[in-house]
C-alpha cells in the first residue's frame, strides 16, 4: 500500500520544480535514518496550499559521509523515475535571457502597480492565467516557492516515527518502518486495493489463497 503512495507522489512531481529537504534522527531501535521531504508548486485555488511538501522516504543510514548520503537519495529518486535535473539546484531550465526577463518585468511592474499584494504565493495565483505572457518570471516565481524555509515537515516525519517504533517495538525492519510512516503521514491519497491483492499475488506465488 505505501508503495502505491510513493508511485503517486512521484507522478505528482514530474515535470515539476521541486526543493529536497533530507534530515536525520536516530528512532528507538539506536538506527540513523534519513527522512526524504520533497517540496512543490501545485495547482489550487487557495494560495496558501499551492505549495506542498510530500514526505517519501526514510532511510537508515550506515556511513555518514556527504557522497554517500547523495547517492542515498539519488538512487531513491531514480528507482521512481523522479529526475534531478527539476530539483532546483540543478535545474537548467530556469535559466533564462536576462533581456528577456528585463523586458517582463517592466510590463509585469506596471500592470500590478494598483494590485495589493501580500506574498509571492498570491503573486503567483495572480499570475497563473497569464502565464504564456509571462514564462520566464513564473518560472522564477515557482523556483522560490519551493525553496524551503524550514524542516519543519521532516520533524513531523520524526516524531511519527517514534510513535511508530516504540522502545518496546525496537525490532521492526526498516523497511517497514518507512512504509508505516508513509501510510501515517500521507493518508489523504486513495488506495487502490485490487492493485494490492494484484501485487500481493504477484509476489507470493505459492500463496494456495486465491483472492477473488
């Protein structure tokens, strides 16, 4: 099941900019694990929820050294088709012609002189419409709407951690855990079961169940 959400999230991302956020905390068992946060622009009528943060894995750490921590996340990125190339410290495609963007911002500042604008997230729902007018400021606008400004999310993933793996469940697997988080923290995505029962039935061949 929590591998269906990690499907849809990544869906989710693609094509999109997006900030990774990675923190680390030790959970009950004494293990090092490294909580996976991406952060998006989305679509939604309400600026306060354009942007999104999406929790997508824990994983334990053995070595603590930077390039082996990169790869960590790399690897996980890639396994679900999820490009490095949109992360926002890497994206190529927010490079722009500085003449051009010159040129809309000029037109751009005289048409919200008599606008009241409080954010950059009620800056871009403004200008979502006219966005074809526009490409190169939006795509410097959605680069900055992803830029995190705290970890707050991954703090969360670490406190439904604890109450996950308990001092008297020490033992689960790691794997586990991270599903189990997944499926706490995630919850507003829809399962498909008949894909589960498919997949279930896929992976235990001799299961002598037939589920019907």
């Amino acid at each position: 099941m929590a591998e269906q959400i990690k499907w849809q999230i990544a869906e989710k991302i693609k094509g999109k900019a997006f900030a990774l956020m990675a923190d680390e905390s030790r959970d009950n068992g004494g293990h090092e694990q490294l909580s996976i946060v991406i952060r998006i622009v989305v679509n939604a009528n309400n600026h306060k929820h354009i942007i999104q943060e999406y929790f997508i894995s824990l994983i334990r750490l053995h070595e603590f050294d930077a390039q082996i921590l990169s790869n960590e996340i790399v690897n996980y990125l890639t396994n679900y088709g999820v490009k490095l190339d949109s992360c926002i410290a890497q994206s190529k495609h927010i490079d722009c012609d500085q003449s051009h963007l010159f040129n809309e911002i000029q037109v751009l500042k005289q048409m919200l002189e008599n606008k009241k604008l409080s954010s950059i997230a009620e800056l871009y729902q403004h200008m979502k419409p006219l966005e074809q007018a526009f490409p190169r400021i939006m795509s410097m606008v959605q680069a900055a709407l992803t830029i995190p400004v705290s970890s707050s999310t991954c703090e969360r993933v670490f406190s439904k951690m604890n109450l996950i793996k308990t001092r008297i469940r020490n033992s689960m697997a790691d794997e586990r855990l991270g599903d189990l988080c997944i499926l706490s923290i995630e919850r507003d995505y829809e399962i498909n079961f008949e894909q589960v029962i498919d997949q279930f039935s896929v992976v235990h061949k001799n299961s002598r169940i037939m589920l019907c």
